[in-house]
C-alpha cells in the first residue's frame, strides 16, 4: 500500500482522498493547513492515526503559512489554527498531535522561522513514529494471532487508517507474512461509510489477502457458523480504565464475540490512550442523518425520517480480551494494568 498522508520535499502535504476510494485513486496536495482541517471533517483522510499524522502536519503547514516574525506572534496563531484542526471530537489523536506541536512550538528557542523549521521535523516524526508503533503493533500481536486464523474486523484500521500499514492492519500483513500468506479476514461493511466495503476489502485485497466482505447484520451468523477465529478492531480513544471508543458497530461485535468465546482483541498505538477521560465523557461525535438517509446520493427512505447517526461506540473492558500496542499487551484490561503500561 501506498502512503496515507505525507510530508513533500517542497513543503507540501500529498494524501489519498478517500471518499472516493475505491473505484479512484486520487491524491490532492495542499500547502493549506485550513485544506487539511476541510479534509480532516470531510473524511478525505480518516482514521484515529491519520486524522492525528493529517493535524501535526496541518501545525507544520500553519507555521509555514504564518506571517509574523516574532515567535510568540507564531504561538497565537498556532493555537489557532489548532482550534481549526480539530474538526472531530473522537479520536484522541487530534488533540494529541496539534497539542505535541504546540509544545514544541512553545520549548524551542528562535524566531518564528527556526521554530518552524523545528515544527516540519516534527510532523514528519510523528508520521514515522505512527509506521513504526504500526510494525511493533504487527510483531507483539503474533503471540495471539495462529496460522491460518480467519480474522473479523470492522471499519478500516488499515494503512488507510494510519500513515502506513495500520493498526489491524499491521496484525494481519504481519502474520500473514509471517504464517505463509494463510491469514483470512471478514470485513464487516460499516454502514454508515462503508469504510471496510470501501476501505478495508480494498487494501487487503491489494495485498492478496483473502477477504470476505459481509454486512455488518451478518456478524452473529458468521460467529454461530465458526467461521472467525478472533476480533481484532483499531480505537478511536482507549481510556486507562480499559474501555475501547471506536467505530459504531464495535461494541454490538464485542457482544457477540463474547456469546460465542471468540477471542476479542483492539489493536491501538500509545498515542489513541486517553489518560485524563473518563469514558463515560467523551464525546461521541453525531453525523449528518442524510448518511444514513442516503445512498449514493439518492434516499433510500422518507427524506425526513427520523435518524439518530452516532459515528462511535463505546466498548467495556469485560469484552475485551487484550489491548495490542506497540508497547506490549494488556491481556482482560482494568486500570491498574493500563496504568502499567503508562509507565513503561
Ligand atoms: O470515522 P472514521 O472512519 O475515522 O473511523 C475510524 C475508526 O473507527 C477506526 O477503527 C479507528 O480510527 C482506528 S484506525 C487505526
């Protein structure tokens, strides 16, 4: 697979639209960090891990874009433009990188243009951090996946999801690699999006991985019929408590995997953890009731049906069988252990 989002030599930033995968490939290529936000709300580039890669360079971007010269002249405008940058609420990553950024802005010593020039290397830094949590995701996780497992997962946590490679989508090319190409995966469509129909079948089949796609009612029957082996799902937001925020659909998956001892694993870098929320506060994001209204751009029921759209869910620590990071494996999650790993 191609890279998600990156950083170009003439100060630029190049992503995959991929509101339009996978019938086409289209990159745009912005030196706007406003483009970037635009992007960010508009699902050109989605993904707890990419929308945070998106936000630290959009920072880099608004840096650049800045006219003052004096540094605490940037800093202002950087808190700014952090605001506009976190057009979704979910994922921690986006507050997590525009705040990185920020910090960096505020440590490093110079006029406008040295903190900069500090601001580029470190929104490529968290691009190359995010392929190598992914890899180190892929390795831990191989003590849980076996030969052959035939894999369910929801949304796209692939590289899609990610700079490079993804979170789920580490786990499975990596075992898939490692047991003789004989790695399966269901993809559950994800309505309303789509992004595993759109998104996830797309780029394991690229990589000639074998990928069943089915909708995301059919999730029970594949589980009753024995033919998954184990869940692995990416987080939008892990809390310390041990509860996984992701896409909407997670938490129905976690149940029933759980009604029919199927192991249930979330795949995350340290970067989705939330030390501070509680996960009765987050704030689920709601999206517009013509996603579900609609199809293809044309209703599928009354146009003024009543909707209630919530793009996440929020899963418990007793449904999860163990959180895979790049730092190690939290096996039945619960706070102290979280906090262990914190630690690390
Ligand atoms: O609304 P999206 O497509 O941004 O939601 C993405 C997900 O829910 C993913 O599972 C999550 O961000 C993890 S990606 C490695």
């Amino acid at each position: 697979m191609f890279r998600t989002i990156e950083w170009l030599d003439d100060n630029t930033v190049r992503f995959v639209d991929q509101t339009k995968l996978p019938l086409v490939t289209e990159h745009i290529t912005t030196s706007s960090y406003e483009r970037i936000a635009e992007a960010i709300r508009i699902m050109e580039v989605r993904g707890a891990p990419a929308i945070g890669a998106a936000a630290g360079m959009g920072m880099a971007l608004a840096a650049l874009e800045n006219e003052a010269h004096a540094k605490n002249q940037l800093v202002e405008f950087l808190e700014q433009a952090a605001i506009t940058l976190n057009t979704r609420p979910t994922a921690v990553n986006l507050t997590w990188a525009t705040k990185r950024m920020l910090d960096v802005a505020k440590e490093t010593e110079g006029n406008a243009d040295q903190v900069t020039q500090r601001l580029i290397e470190e929104a490529k830094e968290i691009a190359e951090e995010d392929v190598r949590m992914c890899r180190a995701i892929g390795e831990n996780a191989l003590s849980l996946i076996k030969p052959g497992f035939a894999i369910q997962t929801i949304c796209n946590a692939g590289s899609l999801a990610t700079v490079h490679l993804g979170t789920v989508g580490a786990v499975i090319r990596i075992a898939h690699q490692e047991y003789g190409g004989s790695i399966k995966v269901y993809a559950a469509e994800t309505r309303p999006r789509q992004q595993g129909a759109r998104l996830t079948v797309f780029e394991f089949m690229a990589d000639n991985i074998d990928t069943t796609l089915i909708t995301d009612g059919m999730i029970g029957t594949v589980f009753k019929e024995g033919r998954v082996d184990c869940c692995v799902v990416g987080s939008d937001r892990i809390f310390r408590t041990g509860h996984i925020t992701n896409k909407i659909g997670t938490y129905t998956m976690a149940i029933a995997a759980r009604y029919h001892n199927i192991p249930f694993y979330a795949a995350a870098p340290i970067s989705t953890i939330d030390w501070e929320t509680n996960p009765k506060d987050v704030v689920i994001e709601e999206r517009n009731p013509d996603e579900i209204r609609m199809i293809n751009g044309e209703y599928i029921t009354v146009p003024d049906a009543k909707v209630y759209n919530p793009a996440f869910d929020t899963t418990p620590p007793e449904l999860i069988t163990a959180i895979i990071t790049d730092r190690g494996i939290v096996e039945h999650p619960n706070e102290e252990k979280m906090l262990k790993l914190k630690d690390q």
